[in-house]
C-alpha cells in the first residue's frame, strides 16, 4: 500500500443500515440525506448503494451538491433541503430536482424564475415548503409567516407543492418534550392547511435520531443521514444494530526506543517515564485527526490501543507502543483491529464534538476504497 493512509467504505455494512432502518420505519419512505460529500463517504458511490438497497430518493444541502449527483448519473427522487437561489432553477428543473422553500420571498423568486422554464415547456418547478417549527433556521413560522408562502404554493402554475418539511433540533435528547412540542406544532400547521382544502404532498421531518425514536415523526417520509453511516446522532445513545461504514487506516513510518523522561512532540505535553517504544503515524490534524486527540486519543495496533503521546501534529501522530514495533505495521484509527474496534462517537467523545464531525473531517482528504458493492459480488 503505497498510501500514508486510506479509508475503506464499507458498502455490506451501508446495506445492513440501510435494511435495519427501513424496517424500524415501517411504510414511511427513506430519504437518504448524502450531503457534506455522503458525510464524508463519497456522495455518489453510497447513494447509489444506499438507492439499491431500497432508499426512496435522497436530500442534499445545496444546488452544486445535486447536480454533482446528477452529473455522476444519479436518478430518481432528489431534494436541496439548503436556499437555492434563483440563478440556479434552470439548472434544477432540467435536471428534475426537488428544492426547499423557505419563505414568500424566496418562493417569489423561485417563481420568476421557474414561469421562464414552464413557458419553454418545461413541467413546473418541484417545491418542498420548509416550516420552522422550533429550529429557527431555515423556513417560515407556521403561526406567522407561513401565509404568503402558502397561498403562492395554493395557486401558482409554475411550482408543484411536492411536499411539506420541518426539521427537529432535540430528537437525540433523552427527553422527548421539545421534539413532541415541535411535532405538534407540525400537525397543527398540516391540520390547517387540510382544513381549507390544500395539499401539502409528501410530509417529512425525522432525521435518525427522531426515526428511529420517535414512532409518530415518521409521517410519508424520514431524512436519514448519521445513522446509514451506522452511528446514533450523540455519543450518548447506542443502537445495537448499527454497523459502521467508515474505516481510516495507516502505516507506522517510524519506530524508535526514548530514554526517560524524553519530551515528546511539539510543546512536549507529554514526557516518557521510562524508556518508551514510540511509533510514527504519517496522518494528522490536516488529515482529520482532531488536535484535542493530543495525550487523549487511541489508534489500534496489533490489536490493542496505543495512546497518542503528546500533540497531534499537521501531519504526524506519535503513539505509545508496549514493545518494539516495525516500520510498515498496519495502525487503525477508526474501525476493526483485532478483537477491539475504535468508533467515531469514542473518538467524538475525545474531540468534544459529534460523530458527524469526525466522519466529515476525514472527507476528501485521504484517498478512499470502497469494498463491498453489489457488482463485485460482496453479500
Ligand atoms: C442533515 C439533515 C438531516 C439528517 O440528519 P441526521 O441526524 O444525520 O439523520 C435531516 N434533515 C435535514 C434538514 C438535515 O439538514
């Protein structure tokens, strides 16, 4: 292996995900949300795994994001949950992506420009009404100004209200209250839209942690992202079932024995007791090592953790090993070594962050395998 290290995308584990959550989430229909590059695991060749395996369609964050998808030949069902703005609806509407709405404003200029297309004979543009309902993001305020967008959905020829969507702040919190007060907010709004006539077309609004925790957050359709990459939304909620995808691996470049009381790395926030075998890892903050790893973190090797001595550097991590090591020693920073296996909420929990930051921060930058696809006979 010629690489300073790698990651393998694990395609049978992205299939068991995707399997187990659709049966946790019954009829409702699974948006695959592959946004942030598939979360760091390569958007176009997990979304076409993730739709094999029976994903409905998938969610994105932005324009440029989808028509990548588009242009690596991704078809089927795919929505910007993110502002399109209006210089990109010729672009959308060609290429039959669903966009968000997120207010009257912005449906006005989404609608501008969406009658040029219509009236070249394209189909009207495809509208998801994005309603805050506790998030205070994106979206219009159900009890306030949901109206202008509403009544441009209710009559315009030149958009198709395809669908309704909110998004959950605390569906990963043990307690169920503000997701069950934003839900309700929700039903409130839909209820209303029913009551004078309107349509609002598919209903969404659980990401993981709301679908596979809360049974009536369900509604048409679910947007999963963390959980197809086979982690919970917080280091503190387990899913049994759940496999992880995503593996990052080195090679040792160095090994060497320190005399006592040696500083390791820069600061020398960490000095050698006795004398101490130390490895080199070729990876480090600018690969997607969090620096508050330094002193804190482990790598596997041989089997067993061995600690990170002193800071992660830009790009070399020194490890602590029990006994001589060998330049070329396989080390595992995420994923199966031996009996034991390092996860991305651990390493969340060393970083003070969330597993979605760690999965993202090794994204792009390391050179990536993806082992397991249907096509190479993986089961
Ligand atoms: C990222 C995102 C999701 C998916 O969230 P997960 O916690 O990864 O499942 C769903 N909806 C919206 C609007 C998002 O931005």
């Amino acid at each position: 292996m010629r690489d300073r290290g790698w990651i393998e995308i694990d395609h049978r584990a992205l299939r068991h995900n995707v399997k187990l959550i659709r049966r946790t989430i019954g009829a409702s229909r699974l948006l695959a949300v592959v946004k942030a590059d598939g979360y760091g695991h390569g958007a176009g060749e997990v979304a076409r795994t993730l739709l094999a395996a029976g994903a409905y369609g998938l969610a994105v964050a932005s324009v440029e994001e989808a028509l990548a998808l588009r242009e690596a030949g991704i078809e089927g069902f795919l929505l910007v949950m993110g502002y399109t703005p209006r210089e990109a609806v010729a672009d959308v509407m060609a290429r039959g992506i669903s966009v968000a709405l997120l207010d009257g404003d912005h449906g006005r200029e989404l609608e501008e420009a969406a009658r040029v297309q219509v009236e070249e004979g394209s189909p009207p543009l495809a509208v998801h009404l994005k309603v805050d309902t506790g998030m205070s993001r994106l979206g219009v305020l159900p009890e306030g100004t949901a109206g202008e967008a509403v009544a441009l959905l209710a009559s315009s020829p030149y958009l198709k209200w395809e669908g309704t969507f909110t998004h959950l702040a605390r569906a990963d919190e043990a307690d169920p209250g503000p997701t069950n007060h934003q839900l309700h907010r929700f039903q409130a709004f839909l209820q209303s839209l029913r009551q004078r006539g309107l349509h609002p077309g598919l209903i969404h609004a659980a990401n993981t942690g709301a679908a596979l925790r809360f049974q009536k957050a369900r509604f048409d359709a679910v947007r999963v992202g963390i959980g197809l990459y086979g982690y919970m939304p917080s280091p503190d909620l387990f899913h049994p079932g759940l496999k992880p995808v995503m593996a990052v691996k080195s090679r040792l470049v160095q090994v060497k024995k320190l005399p006592p009381g040696t500083p390791v790395s820069y600061g020398g926030t960490y000095v050698t007791q006795g004398e101490e075998w130390v490895g080199v890892v070729p990876l480090g903050y600018a690969e997607g090592i969090p620096r508050l790893l330094s002193n804190r973190g482990a790598f596997l090797w041989r089997g067993q953790r061995v600690p990170i001595r002193g800071r992660v550097c830009m790009n070399l991590t020194v490890v602590g090993l029990p006994q001589e090591g060998r330049r070329g020693d396989e080390v595992v920073l995420l994923g199966k070594q031996g009996e034991d296996v390092l996860h991305a909420w651990e390493w969340a929990s060393w970083a003070e962050t969330i597993p979605y930051e760690i999965l993202t921060g090794f994204g792009g930058r390391l050179p990536r395998y993806h082992v397991g696809k249907e096509e190479e006979g993986g089961s």
